[in-house]
C-alpha cells in the first residue's frame, strides 16, 4: 500500500466512553481489524505540534504502507476522529477508562476497531561497527501482502571496504549488484539502483539477525533476516525444457538495417523436415530476453518447446539492448521494438528451409500490440496470436490496471472506483499535453492537483511528481499513453487468436477481449478466435487470484491448456 492507496475494506458507528483528557490520545496506538479470517494490523501515530494542532498517519505493516498521511483529525475530549480521503477510510471512536480507543473503522463496510497503545518491546540492538560482524549470509522473507519474497544479501570483505551481492529466489534473480552499503554502529544500509531498493536494518546484539525494512517503488515492507550458510535457494520450475531436444536449436543474428542494429535470437524447428508454420515471437514491456524470463520462468522458451516439438518453427529474439542484442532499449518506443520484428521477417524470407507465406507473430502484453502494428504494414504475415493483448486505449488500461490490482489485495471498490476515474483523468491529461513546449508546466499542474486530492503533503507531493516526470520523459512511455490499439486492430485481416486470462490483473480480459473483438469487425476480419482461459492470470499460470505477488511463487511457467488452444488453432490452418 503506497500513501496514496490501499487494500483494507471495512466500516462506521459510535461508541460510548468515560471521558478523558485529549492529551492522552497523543502517540503510537495498535489495532486489528479482522473478517474472514484474515487479520490485519494497524497503527496509528498522533501528534501534537507546538500551535495546538493534530497530526496523525496510519501504518499497516502487511500492506507495506507506512505513514499514510491523515486528511483530517479531530480529537475532542476522550472522542477520536480521523479521515483519510484518497482510500475512503473514516474511523471514529472514544477513549475508555481502561485505557482503549474503541470505535468503527468505515471503509465501504463497517467493523469494530480497538487500539491500544503500542507495547515497545524492548529489544536488545548490537552497536558494534566491526565489518567482520556483518559479513556473511543473510536469509528472510519481504513481507508482501500475500505472497511473502524470499531476499538473501552475501555480504564479503573487499578491497575498498564491504561489496555485497544480492538474491531474489522467487524470481529467479541472482547475483544483482549492490551498490551501496554501509555497517555502522549496528546499522546496515544497502541499495541496488537499478532495481530502486533500499534496506534499512539493525544488527541484533545476539548477531545471528537482522531487524529492518525494504523499501521499493513507494512500497515499504518488514524484512527481518537471519544468518545462513549461504548455499543458493532454487524455485521450482518444471516445465523447464530439458535437453535432449526432439528438435534443433540454431543461434542466429537478425540485422535491422533501417536502425543500424543486430539482434540475437533462438531458432527452433523439426528436425528433419520444413515446418507446418513458423511464429516469431513478442516481448511485452520492460528489457526482455529471448525467453521473457520473469521470476525464473522462461515462458517464450516453453512455448518455443511446445510448438516446435508439434512441428512448428519459433524464432524468438533477446529485445535490442538486451542479452547478445545491440541497441539501445531506454531510447527505443513500440514502434521502434516492431521494426525489429520486421526485420526478423526479413530474415526468415532468406531462409531455404522456412515456409515463406507461412510466417506468423505471438505477441505477449506489449506485444501483442506490436504484433497487429506489424501485421498491417506487411503483406507477408500469416498470422497473430495475441496473449493477453490491449484492445482499449492505453490510458484505459493503465487506470483500469491499478484499480484490479489494489482491488485485488482488499481494497473498498467504491473508494477504488474513484480513484479509477481520478487516474483515469489523469492520464488523458498527460497523454493530451505530451511533446507539447509547455509539457512539463502542464503535467506539473495536473500532477499537483491530483496529488493535493489525494491528500499528500508538500514533500510527497515534490517527490511523488518528480518520479512520474521523469517517467512521462521517456520516449517509450510517452508513446506508450497515447497508444491506441483500434487503429491497427481495426486494419487486422490475417487470421488472429486472441487469448486472455480472465483472472489477469494487468490486461482485464473482459475490456480489452471486447475490444479487440470490436476492431476485428471494423476489419471485417472473416477468420478470428477470441478466448477467455478460466483461473489464468497474465502469464497465463493457473491460479485463484491472479495476484501478481503470486507470479514467482507459482511453479507453472505456461498453462498446458493455453499451449494445446494455440496449436490446435494452427494445426487447424497449416
């Protein structure tokens, strides 16, 4: 939960209490809040300035929020009242004469709400400074809501002082440079900053652990870590293909000429014989390797496995800037990333042991939108199998993405809602004023109005506007908001399947299914298969949520269902 979201839902009602002074409501107070079983913890921290004014913020420690900002707090005599907008939250209770805050905490639906004060557990810090107490292994879990990550740091002595490594299991990373790090007085502090984190711990005097939090992407979630001897932890992948490979497996170099780049990629193909069809594969967003490898899953390469062990060639390249691909990713848009799928066409046209007119796309996410751009600009694609493709407006998406994301993780729907709409305005608003001089003067308007709503501060407000202007600075993101899928969808006459999960959080399958289906009738498209795949998410891993907390601790890389409905549509035309 960052300040400016949340994923609680619950609701309001008055208690009766003795009365007592308001000085005594001032401080740190702890709750549960509890339905169905799943208890969750606040806190909540007040304060009292030097003029007589309140201030208090709401910490829920499972959710990774920490100081939540209140819109309003009011404190008349024993009576507490508080208020936080953005996320629909409304609490009112009194103060009783053992001492407790009891109330009704409002949040769509009402529940009963005590706080008492926070007990401080005295624990026993070490404050030695001595890096030989800090070198070593260290092992625990980031408490995300849901689904717990297992983190390890090696930290060793090197030349110039302590160097460290770190390691995320569950996604499959391993090795990632930290770069920053810092053990004083008991104090460890690490960064890795490409990944934007930041870990704050205190030693133990026992030095067998470490106490702290990790923080990333406005997200501050409990990391506490204890000492081990340091072997690697391996996440369980099964469908990993294993050689030996019922068919071959050939490197190969595409040469984009009209950017001057070469890309490497995996051609697989039966042994022995030309292949029914080829498919050339898509990445969605983000620097991806051939195998779109996310939390040690290699889907690209499980389904490159699949098709080409039932007679289908797959080609699928490391994205330019990526792997053994030149280029420069930070500065390539969509429309960049299809000129390289062109290319790849271009180089499977020079091939003698490929079918020609029989060369097809798979687009992911992204590329599922890149697919349809290349498919109308070309004459010589077969066909395009989208896997969980946007078919509504980008800034749609985006808005609609947030809201089942936080919705997914507890949030109240009608506070969600609008703040669906609010995002929703937004990012119109960005994607209206992009590439125009007075751009930045504009979405720093924007940006400030809508943060003000939210209830940030002066100081979140700067820091909140700072990162997102400088990620509407990108050339990829600035061509991704005003994206809108229709206008190439709507030209698409080559035969499409289009996939999606209905439990996927990132691409809504009703919305953008229904798009996609809208556009293939404009195009009078006369050969199309829509599909909404039951318990997928947007790695189409079988699932009960879809949460995206679960995609690296989910053993499946690729549903078995989803591969069998993609090679029957192709057996069915080639």
């Amino acid at each position: 939960m960052n300040k400016k979201s949340t994923y609680i839902s619950y609701l309001l009602m008055l208690c009766v209490s003795a009365s007592i002074s308001a000085q005594d409501l001032q401080g740190d107070w702890e709750g549960v809040l509890g339905e169905g079983g799943a208890d969750l913890p606040l806190i909540i921290h007040i304060t009292k300035s030097p003029d007589g004014k309140h201030t208090g913020t709401l910490d829920s420690p499972k959710q990774g929020g920490y100081g939540v900002p209140m819109s309003t707090l009011e404190i008349e005599g024993n009576r507490l009242i508080f208020e936080i907008k953005d996320i629909g939250v409304y609490y009112e209770g009194l103060l009783n004469q053992e001492g407790l805050i009891e109330g009704k905490f409002v949040q769509g639906t009402a529940m009963d709400l005590t706080f008492s004060r926070q007990q401080k557990i005295a624990v026993d810090y070490s404050e030695s400074s001595d890096q030989n107490d800090i070198i070593g292994s260290w092992s625990g879990p980031i408490e995300l809501p849901g689904a717990p990550l297992q983190f390890v740091i090696h930290i060793k002595q090197g030349d110039g002082g302590l160097e460290a490594e770190a390691d995320s299991p569950d996604q499959g990373s391993f090795g990632m440079k930290i770069d920053e790090i810092t053990f004083k007085t008991g104090e460890l502090k690490i960064k890795i900053n490409v990944a934007g984190v930041v870990y704050n711990g205190r030693l133990l005097a026992d030095q067998q652990s470490i106490q702290g939090f990790f923080e990333q992407g406005g997200g501050k979630f409990i990391l506490n870590m204890k000492k081990t001897n340091g072997e690697k932890i391996q996440s369980k992948r099964p469908q990993m293909p294993q050689p030996p490979f019922e068919y071959d497996n050939e490197e190969v170099v595409v040469n984009n000429a009209h950017a001057g780049i070469e890309l490497a990629g995996t051609l697989t193909f039966p042994k022995g014989k030309i292949a029914k069809a080829v498919a050339i594969m898509i990445t969605g967003s983000g620097p991806q390797d051939r195998d779109e490898t996310i939390f040690n899953h290699k889907p690209f390469w499980v389904i490159a496995d699949h098709l080409s062990n039932n007679g289908y060639a797959v080609l699928r390249m490391d994205d330019r800037g990526v792997g053994k691909s030149k280029g420069d990713f930070s500065a390539a848009t969509s429309a960049d990333f299809a000129t390289d799928i062109s290319a790849a066409i271009d180089y499977l046209q020079t091939r003698k042991d490929i079918p020609h007119d029989k060369i097809g796309l798979i687009g992911h996410s992204e590329g599922g939108m890149i697919a349809p751009m290349v498919a109308t600009d070309r004459d010589d694609v077969a066909f395009a199998i989208l896997l969980a493709g946007p078919g509504i407006p980008i800034v749609d998406l985006l808005a609609e993405q947030s809201y089942l994301i936080e919705s997914s993780q507890g949030g109240d729907k009608a506070a969600l809602e609008k703040k669906r709409m609010r995002n929703l305005e937004l990012n119109q608003q960005i994607a209206g004023v992009l590439g125009a001089k007075d751009f930045k003067e504009k979405a720093s308007e924007y940006l400030t109005s809508y943060f003000i709503e939210a209830g940030l501060d002066e100081e979140q407000i700067h820091v909140q506007k700072d990162n997102l202007l400088k990620q509407y600075d990108s050339p990829w993101f600035a061509y991704f908001l005003k994206f809108e899928p229709a206008k190439y969808l709507s030209r698409l006459t080559v035969p499409v399947l289009a996939l999606n999960g209905a439990l996927d959080l990132q691409v809504a399958a009703d919305s953008n299914l229904k798009g996609i289906q809208e556009a293939l009738q404009l195009a009078q498209n006369s050969d199309y298969t829509i599909k909404k795949l039951d318990k997928m998410n947007h790695l189409f891993q079988t699932t009960e949520t879809g949460k995206v907390s679960e995609y690296g601790v989910l053993e499946e890389t690729f549903s078995i269902q989803a591969l069998n409905i993609m090679t029957e549509w192709l057996d069915q035309r080639f």
